[in-house]
C-alpha cells in the first residue's frame, strides 16, 4: 500500500474467508459479531470492540448471523503500537459511527482524516488514568493475559510485562507473587504452556505449535508438555478405597 490508508464499510455473513496481507488491518465493529482466528487466536469483534491484525498474519473470519464493520487497510507504522492495546470502547464507536455515515454519504473528510483520529483515539483515548497518592494501580491480569497470547512470536522478560501495566520490573515481579502466586517468568511460561496445550488440543502439528507459541524447536516444546502433564496429574486428588484405577 505504500503508507496508504483506506477506510471502508463492509459487510460479514456467514460464507467462512481466510487471507493474509501485507499491511495492517483494523476492525471496528458497529454491528453483529465477526469471528477470527488470527494465527491460532481466536477473536470476536462485537459493537463496539475492534482489533488490529497485524501485516502477513493469516486470519480466518465468519459471521453467522451477520455484521458490519468499519475498516482500514493501512500501512501506517505507528499501528505497530496499537496491537496489544484494546480499543478504547466508547471513544472508538461513536468515532466509528461517525465515520461509517459520512463514508455513505460521501463525505471527503472522513476518508483524508479519519485514518489519522482512530490513531489517536486508540493510542491516547481511555487510558487508565493515575491512581490517587496512596492506592496502587490494580493490574487487569485478564488483559494481561490476552496481550502476552499475541507477543509468543517476539522473547517476552518481565519488563515487557511491566511496561504494558506501567509498572517497574521489581513493582511487578512483587506484585505477581503477591497476586497469582508465582513469579513473573513462571506465570508467563504457564500461559505459554497453555496456549500450547489448546492449539495441540485442535489438532495442530507439534512443529506449528512450537512455532506459533515461540518454542525454539519441537522438541523443546514436547518436552515442556511432557513436563507439564506429570504435574497436572499430581494435582489431582487420590482415588479412595475401592475407586477404579
């Protein structure tokens, strides 16, 4: 696209699609609900939620009661920064809004500038605001979560997972003791495990799986599973007298 971007209404039914491009593509749902499956990730775009799919990355998309989309096909670098951040819901639906119905009217504005405000309104828009003096900042460990299942394909430390809660390395590595009780390399190895684990449940080969989940090689990930399972067996509670084996 050359740093083009495009905006656009479209329409998803139930006809399942799949394709990759090489540029960035952002969905904002206005209404229905559009399923996806971004490179082994599900993801659901409802009214009022968005994604950003990143350049080159698969993606399988069906919806079957049917949806309508604001979408921007956009090369723009600084879309980089807003993969791992959720649209900001309020801000970003009624921009989307307003966008959708100037582009059925024909509205010029819209297509020159309307690229450039989602920018803003995903990067600047709705950000937690700073906790008063005295009360931590609460971490949403299920945001967390979601973020670190989109970052297996670059190496992640602790002060990846620190800056994304704005949050010092140590802050955080305390915090995640004291709040999921375990340290911070440890949680994310145990979400590495189970994306793992629910891709190989869906059939996927070992080597995809490895691949999709940063593993540096098959066998290193057999081996982590092989490792993981051991454990979960010894989670469970022992048969009593008489129970079948």
């Amino acid at each position: 696209m050359d740093g083009a971007e495009a905006l656009s209404l479209r329409h998803y039914g139930a006809s399942p699609g799949s394709h990759s491009h090489g540029h960035f593509q952002i969905l904002l749902g206005l209404s229905g609900a559009l399923d996806l499956e971004v490179e082994g990730r599900g993801l659901r775009v409802a009214s009022g939620s968005g994604c950003v799919i990143e350049p080159g990355a698969r993606h399988d998309f069906e919806s079957a009661q049917g949806s309508l989309c604001l979408v921007l096909d956009s090369a723009h670098p600084d879309w980089v920064r807003c993969v791992a951040q959720p649209p900001p819901a309020t801000h970003a639906l009624s921009l989307a809004r307003y966008l959708a119905s100037a582009l059925q009217q024909g509205l010029p504005l819209a297509q020159a500038h309307g690229p450039a405000l989602l920018r803003e309104a995903w990067l600047t828009l709705e950000r937690p605001a700073s906790p008063p003096s005295g009360r931590r900042r609460a971490i949403d460990w299920q945001a967390l979560r979601l973020w670190a299942a989109g970052q297996w394909q670059h190496p992640l430390g602790v002060a990846d997972l620190a800056a994304q809660v704005h949050l010092s390395p140590a802050q955080f590595a305390a915090r995640c003791r004291e709040e999921q009780g375990l340290a911070a390399m440890a949680w994310l190895r145990g979400l590495r495990l189970e994306q793992a684990q629910w891709l190989r449940a869906r059939g996927l080969p070992v080597a995809e799986v490895a691949r999709r989940t940063g593993y540096r090689s098959p066998s290193a990930l057999t081996a982590a599973l092989r490792r993981r399972e051991p454990a979960l067996r010894d989670d469970l509670p022992a048969p009593r007298d008489g129970a079948g084996t």
